[in-house]
C-alpha cells in the first residue's frame, strides 16, 4: 500500500469526526454491549462475593446486583424481610469504548474492526472493575450502619473498596482506553512522535 | 515500552492514591476546584454578570440553575495522567518540566471549557447536560492529555531513546 502523509492535526480532526457517531453507536447498542460483561460480572460476583450477592439482573444499560444484605428498618433496630439490591449504570464504566473506537477509526490501520473487537475483550474486566467497585462502595459506605456491618468488611478492606471505586470510576474509564490504543498502534505513533509528518504505510 | 508502560502505571496509581489522601484533598485539591470555580465565574462574567462562583460550585443569578465542581471535573485526574506519562518516559529533565508547564495549562485550559460549556448545556437541556458531563467531555479530556503528550514527544530531541 502506498504511504500516506498524516498530521497529528489531521488525525485530531478525525477523531473529532468520529466521535459522534461512535457515541451514537455506543449509547444504542449499550444494552448489548453490556449483555457479555454483566455476565462476566455475575461470574466474579459468585466467584469472589458469593455471601454478598444474589444474582445480577440487566435492564438495557442497568445492572441492579441483588444482594443477601437485609435492610436495616429506619424506626427499629430489627432487620427487615426484604434484601439490598444496588443498580450500578453500564454506561458510567464504559465511556472509553467510543473513545477507543474513534482513535481506532482515525488511525487508518489495518484490522480496525479486530482491533475494536480486541479492545472490547480487553475493557470489558475493567468495566466490571468499575461496576464491582461502585456495588461494594455502596453497601460498604451508602448503607444503614446495620446494613454495612453485614458485609464483614474490616477497616483496610473498607479502605481498598474506596480506592478501588475512585481509581475504577475517575482513572480506568479513560485511561484504559487510551493505553490499549497505544499499545495496538507503537508503530503509528511512533511515526508521529518521530515528526516526519506521520508518513502512515499501510501493510497487511 | 514496558519500562514505560510500567513507570507510568506505578506513577499513577502513587499519585492517584496521593491525590485521595486528606492532607493533599485539604492544601490542594480543594482550593484547586474552588480556584477553577472562580476563574470559571471571571470568564463567563465578561459576557454574563449574572454568574457567581462561590466555593466549588457556579451559580446563575438569573435562574438559580448551579454546577458542582467535583472530584473527576477538576481536571486533577487528567493533570495525573499527563504528568505520570510524562515523567515515566524517557526524556530530559528540562524538557519534562517545560512540558509539565505547558500541558497542565491546556488540560486545564480545556477543563476551564468544559466547566463553562457544562454550565450553560445545563440551563438548556439537562439530559443533554447529564450525557455530555459524564461521558463525552470525560472522552474529550482524555484525547487533549494523549495529543499533548503526543505533542510532547514530538519535540523530544532524537536521540532521547524511543519507547521500542
């Protein structure tokens, strides 16, 4: 394939292009999206949490995690019939999917729908990370004191569900994406970062 | 590469962590949202005197309508991503700390942006505020620290070693 001749700006402007249109994509398809990781999620919930959780269940881009916590009642001390369910928000953990694709879609590879499909695979752990994190924070640091305590959560393990959630929720989403893309295009940038105008060569 | 990778994974997971603790919330993250409230209130003051910042939060006088400056909108998160990446690769020092300088100042330049567009997207339609605030300027802050660090690279001298 003959080279092609790239400026950083040019390919800015292209993300720039994309991104609407894989936003749209994203926020449609995000119920199927979503399908595979809350079933990953689920999985690591029964593998790691089995004493905490119930079952999971999705409704387009929500996940409400039915837990085995029983609420606590506002007027006694007694513990009700019922259980604590949390709806923890797909969408919230999954921004950077759009972000990947439109870099994906700028950069002009070879193999973008593989790549896309990589990056997929890739996030999908860590947008149960964020999701896992937000469901623990809440019942650990959003629930009655009698709620809380039912987790058996000590001080540090409380501490490590607060970073977990902060660094899952304000870092990974973004980041991630950004790394993965990266790593799935050292040739590209390095073309950028070498500053020879970013002379792209296609090759299959 | 996986020096790189590695150095800018420890460095930011240490400086995220650093971030949360009181001390660094109280002497700096604070006062940093509340300074990009102000400096938020003074642009969008020059076109509309209606605007007043007070703390963390941007407030219209005309309708009451009030945006939050929160963890994740201050523009913290992104300033260390950009600076864990670039002190993770290799370069001199001199160059690190110019493009230290010159990059805080266009994701934070970029957030001041953000901060506004949000501001005013909210008093027109809140479900088109809620979309854009939580995930595409999230995306956009993050594209502006990749380009500068891109940029960045860029002007790194040759000889630097490349992250092969």
């Amino acid at each position: 394939m003959p080279a092609r001749a790239t400026s950083l700006g040019r390919f800015v402007l292209r993300v720039a292009a994309w991104l609407p249109l894989a936003f749209l994509v994203w926020y449609l398809t995000g119920p199927i999206l979503a399908w595979p990781i809350g079933l990953l999620m689920a999985a690591i919930l029964k593998l790691g949490f089995a004493d905490l959780v119930a079952r999971v269940q999705q409704e387009g881009h929500l996940f409400t995690i039915v837990s085995t916590l029983k609420p606590a009642l506002a007027t006694t001390r007694e513990l009700a019939s019922g259980v604590v369910s949390v709806e923890v928000n797909f969408l919230l953990y999954s921004f950077g999917l759009p972000l990947l694709a439109a870099l994906i879609l700028a950069a002009r590879e070879a193999y973008p729908l593989r790549k896309l499909a990589l990056g997929y695979v890739v996030l999908a752990p860590l947008v149960c990370w964020g999701l896992i994190a937000e469901f623990l924070k809440r019942v650990v640091f959003d629930t009655a004191p009698a709620v809380a305590a039912q987790t058996g959560f000590g001080p540090l393990q409380r501490e490590v569900i607060a970073f977990a959630y902060q660094f899952g929720s304000l870092i990974l989403p973004t980041v991630a994406p950004a790394v993965f893309w990266i790593l799935t295009h050292r040739a590209f940038v390095e073309r950028f970062t070498r500053g020879d105008g970013g002379a792209v060569k296609r090759t299959r | 590469m996986l020096r790189f990778f590695l150095g800018f994974l420890l460095l930011q997971a240490l400086l995220f962590g650093l971030e949360l603790t009181p001390w660094v919330q109280q002497w700096f993250v604070i006062p940093w949202t509340d300074t990009l409230a102000a400096i938020s209130a003074g642009l969008v003051k020059v076109f509309d005197p209606t605007v007043i910042a007070e703390g963390n939060v941007l407030q219209s006088a005309h309708n009451g309508f009030a945006v939050a400056i929160e963890a994740g909108c201050n523009g913290v998160e992104a300033t260390i991503v950009l600076v864990a990446a670039m002190l993770a690769f290799p370069a001199p020092w001199k160059r690190k700390l110019v493009g230290l300088a010159i990059g805080i100042l266009a994701v934070q330049g970029l957030n001041v942006v953000r901060v506004i567009s949000l501001f005013y997207l909210g008093q027109w339609n809140f479900d088109l505020f809620e979309f854009a605030h939580q995930y595409v300027w999230q995306a956009l802050i993050m594209l502006d620290v990749l380009v500068v660090w891109l940029l960045w690279v860029r002007t790194l001298p040759r000889a630097a070693p490349a992250p092969a």
